[in-house]
C-alpha cells in the first residue's frame, strides 16, 4: 500500500533566522538577511555581500574537537537537523527503529571553505602538512553522514548533488522513499556553505553575482528591470519527514503533506535556462501529474526567482506554460529577495517556508520589487506579505546543467 508522507518537523539556519520563529517574523516583515561579508576581506572583489550568517559559533553545538573536523557546510547541516528533530519531537534512538530511519542531505558544493584552506596548505608547506581530515570534511555526502552519527539513524542514507536543485531533490527522494515502505521517517533537505574567497570569485568570474555594494539590502530583487544578478546565501533547511501511520501513532504535529514530485532536464546548456523555460515546465507538469491536481488547486508557488536576467523571464515563462491562464491568478513569490540564494540549502529552506504558509496561512513578499521587468507579469507579492487560505503549495528549483524539481505540498486533511 502506498504510503501517505507528512512534515512533522522543520529546522533552518539561515541569515534571516537560525530558528523557526525568528525566520518566519523575518519573512513576515519583510526584513533582507544581506549584509557586507564579515568573515574575509572582500575590498578586492566585486561583490562583497551576501546572506552570510552571523553570530554562528560551532562549539556552541559539537565539542571544539568534533567542531574542527566538520567543514561548515556540514556543521550547518547537522544543527539545522537536530533542531528539525526537536521540533518534530522526535529521538531517533529512542521512540523509534533507527533502521527505519533515513537521512537524505545534499549540497551542491560540499566543502568549498575546506577544499580552498587545505589548497593553499598543501601550496605554502607542503603535502605532508594536508589535514588527514581534508577528504572527508570536504565531500558533499559527509553532510548525511555525519547527521546519521549524530542521530543514530540507519535507514537509507544517501545524497543529491544537483546544484540549486538539490535541496528540493532531495525531499523528492526521501519522499518516495517513504511512500514505496522502504522508510517511516526521512531527515532531508540541503546545506551550503559558498560564502569564501574562492566562492566568491568564482561566481563573481561568470558575472553572475550582483555588483550593488551600496545597498546591499536592496541588490536581490527577483522580476525587478533593475535585478544584476543573484546573492549568494549560506545555510540549512531540514524537513522530517514520515509515514502518516507513523506521524499519528506516536501523535506528532504535522505541518502539511507532500503529494506531488517531478524532475526533469534541460538537456541545453551549463548555466543558461532551455528556451521559453521549456524544461521547468515539464518539471511542474510531472510535480501536478504526481500530485493528481489540476492548475486551479495550487494556492502559492515558491519561486526559484533567483534575481537573475534570463532565470527570472525563463520561469516566468515556464509557469505560464504549465499553468495555463490561471498563471495570472496565482501567487508566486521569491523569497530569495530576502534570504538570498542559499545555492543546494534553497530548496530545503523553501520547502520550509512553503510549510510554514500553509501554518499560518500568510504568503511571505518578494521584496525590492519596485519597477517589474515587463516581461515578468506575474502576481509576485511585491513587497508585502498576504494573507490567504492556503491548501496547496508548489516550490520550484533549477540548477546549473539544466536540473528542475518541483515539489507540491498540501494542507493536511485526516
């Protein structure tokens, strides 16, 4: 029997909040999390913001030990996770099988801050001074690894690396795990940690970051004629996800219910959308085909809206073509005007924010829309957030190499 699958827990780290209260006021009020980077001197570069997350001290959560053989990115991961799990009310040795319990965490880089520090080791004093801990602190599976340790979850245990999509990809998967019985609950979503020198550089070199260094507060706005670029994001967003047989035996609360996943590629180019976003609207067709829903039952979509020229017009295309006319009903918001773009953390923090609306029932802006870009004529919530009876969301992420994945969540009705 199919199985039904339902949030029962969430947790982030992010620049706008590292717990669930203090992110969603944030999102409410429309508050940006950009700021000027703090943790390197950036006078040389051309972008020197980002939604960099301050006031994070690591031996705050892990013993200084443990601490230092953890790149940041896994760190984050691991603190978004055991909150997710407090939320949920959940002790996976304790009030469940750990065998039936997974963990599903990816991230599009991995350790990009340990890679770069090990680097420049090895070039200044050679390669019997790299850290034996280099390997396993940079590769992007350590985030689920070291969760699994944490937790003492045994279940699957596996990883998405899909750039921007990997977040949403990995809900998806850890979804249909649960709905074919090969696990009762799934710790999943995505963590990021891009915000160093080479990071920075790196996609400062591709001109795809935003250059507003005056105000960056103001320099991520999705849809907007003046929109640069994106800005990168660091962080963490985690769902727990169970079987509702699961969820209601042991009386958990639950946020909402995932119906629907799809994917699909591109097949077109590295970085630049298909035509038209042509591969993103098959991806929320398969979404709406899994889900069993037509257009007119979504209340609120999460955009990928990454504030970038062609991304923005290409998803606004592509929800015209798999919605129909009723694009121009719906809401669909980016709220990486005010996080930032957290890269493969996106759509685990996103898939939050979706369960958090359908909570409160509240549509959270896309802020720093002042003059829409023409071609972007959607309801993109400008600048305030609303209020509306929200059932069902749909949350969009696109990734470098043409990946799409949608993922579609419900109101939980018994």
């Amino acid at each position: 029997m199919t199985q039904r699958v339902v949030i029962t827990g969430m947790g982030v780290m992010t620049s706008l909040g590292q717990d669930l209260d203090s992110f969603w006021d944030n999102l409410m009020v429309g508050k940006s999390g950009i700021s000027m980077i703090e943790n390197f001197a950036v006078g040389e570069y051309t972008t020197r913001f980002a939604g960099e997350i301050k006031n994070f001290n690591p031996e705050d959560h892990f013993e200084k030990k443990h601490a230092r053989r953890m790149d940041r990115y896994v760190q984050l991961a691991v603190v978004a996770s055991l909150s997710a799990l407090q939320d949920a009310n959940l002790d996976v040795r304790k009030d469940t099988d750990p065998e039936r319990v997974g963990v599903y965490v990816g991230s599009g880089i991995g350790g990009l801050t340990t890679w770069e520090e090990q680097h420049k080791t090895l070039l200044e004093k050679g390669p019997k001074r790299v850290s034996p801990f280099f390997i396993p602190m940079m590769i992007a599976n350590m985030g689920s690894g070291q969760i699994s340790i944490y937790t003492g979850a045994k279940g699957p245990n596996s990883t998405a690396v899909t750039a921007c999509a990997t977040g949403t990809n990995s809900i998806g998967d850890s979804y249909k795990i649960i709905q074919r019985g090969d696990a009762d609950v799934m710790i999943c979503g995505g963590a990021e940690a891009p915000i160093c020198p080479t990071g920075l550089s790196g996609f400062g070199a591709m001109r795809a970051l935003s250059q507003r260094n005056d105000e960056p507060e103001r320099a991520s706005r999705p849809f907007d004629i003046g929109r640069d670029g994106f800005v990168m994001g660091e962080g963490a967003g985690i769902l727990i996800l169970e079987s509702l047989d699961h969820a209601l035996k042991r009386g958990a609360k639950i946020y909402a219910e995932v119906i629907g996943y799809g994917m699909s590629g591109d097949a077109y180019d590295m970085y630049e959308p298909s035509p038209g976003g042509e591969g993103a609207a098959r991806c929320m067709v398969k979404a709406m085909k899994d889900a069993g829903i037509k257009p007119q039952d979504i209340s609120y979509i999460n955009m990928h809206g990454t504030s970038t020229g062609a991304g923005d017009i290409a998803e606004t295309m592509a929800i015209k073509t798999a919605l129909g006319d009723y694009a121009y009903q719906i809401i669909a918001s980016s709220t990486k005007s005010m996080t930032g773009h957290l890269l493969g953390a996106a759509g685990g923090v996103e898939a939050v924010i979706c369960g958090l609306a359908i909570q409160h029932c509240m549509i959270p802006a896309t802020i720093n829309l002042e003059n829409p870009d023409p071609v972007c004529d959607l309801d993109y919530a400008p600048n305030h957030a609303r209020k509306a009876d929200i059932k069902i969301t749909m949350s969009n992420s696109f990734g470098f190499g043409g990946h799409n994945a949608t993922l579609i969540l419900k109101k939980y009705e018994v």
